[in-house]
C-alpha cells in the first residue's frame, strides 16, 4: 500500500528534481562551450600555420625572382664587359689609367663599368690575367720572390713555395718544406695532392702552409700581420711573359728583378709603355687573356648575384675558360 506524502516532502522532492535537472543542463552547457573553445583554438592553429606557410612561400618565390633577376643583371655586365674587349680585333694593348683600371687602346681612358637595367643595376671589374704570373710555369725563384713580396716570412715563405711546387710537380718527392700525399692524407679531413699543374688560382687554398688570408689578404689593423694577397698576383692562365704596363710592381720585381721592375712603374706612373723594347725581357705590351667579375643586384640591393668568367681574346674572338656563375669573393 503506497504512503501518502504530505504537502511538505512532496515540494521537496519536486525541487530536488528540478535542481538535478537543472545542474545536468548546466554541465552540458559547460562541456559544449569548452568543445567550442577547442574548436577554435584548432580553428585559430590550422589559420596561422597556413598563414605561416603562404607567407614562407610568397618569400620563397619573390626571393627566387629576384636572385633571377640578380643573375642576368650580372650576365648583362658580362655581356657589356666583352663588347669592350672586342672593341679591339687583335691582342689588345692595355694599360692601367690613374685610378688602375684597366684600359683598353682607343676606348675611354675613365671607362665606366656599371648601369642601370630595369629595376636594377649591375657593375663589372676587367683584370688582366696577362699581367700576372703564372703559377704552373713561374720558376722556383720567381715563386719566391713574389711570395716574399707579399708579406710572408722567410719560413713561410719557403713552405708556402716548396708545397706549390709539389702540388703542381708528377712525381711524389719531396721538397725540403713541401708536402706530399702522406701529408694531405694525415690531416683530420683527409685529400689527395694534385701532383699535377693548377687548374684554377683558388687550389693554392689545399696547399700546405696557404691560409685564407695568405691567399686573400688582410688587413695589419685585424689581424697581427698584413698579407697582400696571393691571389692579386696569380693566375693559371697567360704566358711566361707579363704585359708590364698592368702588371703589378711586386710581379714585375718577381719575374724581372727588383731594379728593372721599380723603373717600368717609375715609366709608366707618366707613361703607358708602348715600344716593345721598353717591355725588357720576359715582357710584352699586349694581352690575350681576360677576368670580368660582375655582380648584379636588384633595386633595394638585398639580393645580389655574381659572376667571374675569364675569356681568351684571339682575332677577334672570345673563348670562355672558365666560368663560375655562383661566384663568391
């Protein structure tokens, strides 16, 4: 037999009913507002990570148009760098103006080596490989000589030679401070010696006792010493002869000797040598074999580009030698 509630416990019941409805509601209200938030929280992650990446993107190609640009830009001072060597159809007669750039017979004597192109610029350098020394058939003297004039020690100095002449020589003999395969084996990242003649002046950087600045130059104020740079005074291609009116007095004196080298610098300081006498021995006057190095760069110069190519001029003619279109230096 059921029993009859009174008034009072029946309000009771049917408020706690109620009230347990009510916290069921609101712990569902809680659960769907907290699975909004994560919703929006995964909403606000997947935006910004594609964000991110278009971002990277729209880099990513405006970086690769520009250094396109870079490069032609550099190709065109290439391009505008031959125009001025083919302005003379036989071996070119050169010589270095006032400010040491190189100058071509009946071309400007301040010649202007950069431009506008578009929403960029490009500027180019003409160096004389003829006016350098040859490092695969300059003699052991000579390599001294030059070597000691660009501010080597005498220990170095007979380290640095002795090694060039073991890179350069067939045989696996030993020069009294050079260095052989065994050497080049037992260092932490091991190679081979060429033993063979240079192909390119940047080898000289494998070679025992070459450092960076040996190679490159320095300057007194960063370093404890000042280096001139081999790298100014030698070259793989050319003749045994130099072309002295662009030779550097350092080469002249190398190959030369001291005094005939200081008096071509002291003729042509007021000058350029033009009689083929004056060129004494070893000497010449004209030049076949060019550098150009020309970097282009785009409007706000964030992005640059350089290319070193090195020509043979020859009746009227050029042939690429050598090529680097990623040049760093």
């Amino acid at each position: 037999m059921l029993k009859k509630c009174n008034k009072k416990d029946c309000f009771i019941r049917v408020h706690t009913i109620f009230c347990l409805k009510d916290h069921i509601h609101n712990e569902k209200g809680v659960v769907a507002l907290l699975l909004v938030l994560w919703v929006m929280v995964i909403l606000v992650a997947i935006v910004g990570e594609f964000s991110y990446s278009m971002r990277t993107e729209v880099n990513i190609t405006r970086n690769f148009k520009e250094e396109e640009e870079s490069y032609q830009l550099a190709l065109a001072g290439i391009e505008r760098a031959k125009i001025e060597i083919l302005s003379v159809k036989e071996a070119s007669y050169v010589y270095l103006n006032e400010e040491g750039l190189l100058v071509f017979e009946g071309g400007e004597e301040e010649p202007v080596r950069e431009d506008t192109l578009g929403m960029g610029s490009f500027s180019y350098t003409i160096t004389d490989e003829d006016g350098k020394l040859n490092i695969n058939t300059a003699s052991l003297q000579q390599l001294k000589n030059l070597v000691q004039n660009t501010g080597l020690e005498t220990d170095e100095v007979d380290t640095v030679v002795d090694s060039i002449i073991d890179w350069r020589d067939s045989n696996d003999l030993h020069m009294l401070n050079g260095a052989e395969e065994d050497y080049y084996q037992s260092l932490q990242m091991p190679y081979s010696c060429k033993d063979a003649p240079f192909d390119v002046v940047e080898e000289l950087l494998l070679v025992k006792g070459v450092t960076p600045e040996i190679f490159y130059g320095s300057d007194k104020k960063e370093k404890e010493k000042e280096y001139r740079g081999l790298v100014k005074y030698l070259t793989t291609w050319g003749t045994r002869k130099i072309n002295v009116n662009t030779a550097p007095q350092e080469v002249l004196e190398a190959l030369l000797g001291i005094q005939v080298g200081e008096d071509i610098v002291r003729q042509r300081e007021e000058n350029p040598l033009y009689d083929v006498r004056q060129a004494a021995r070893g000497g010449k006057l004209k030049s076949m074999f060019f550098t150009i190095v020309s970097t282009g760069k785009t409007s706000d110069a964030t992005i640059k580009r350089t290319i070193k190519a090195t020509l043979k001029h020859n009746n009227g003619q050029l042939k690429t030698l050598y090529w680097n279109d990623n040049y760093i230096g």
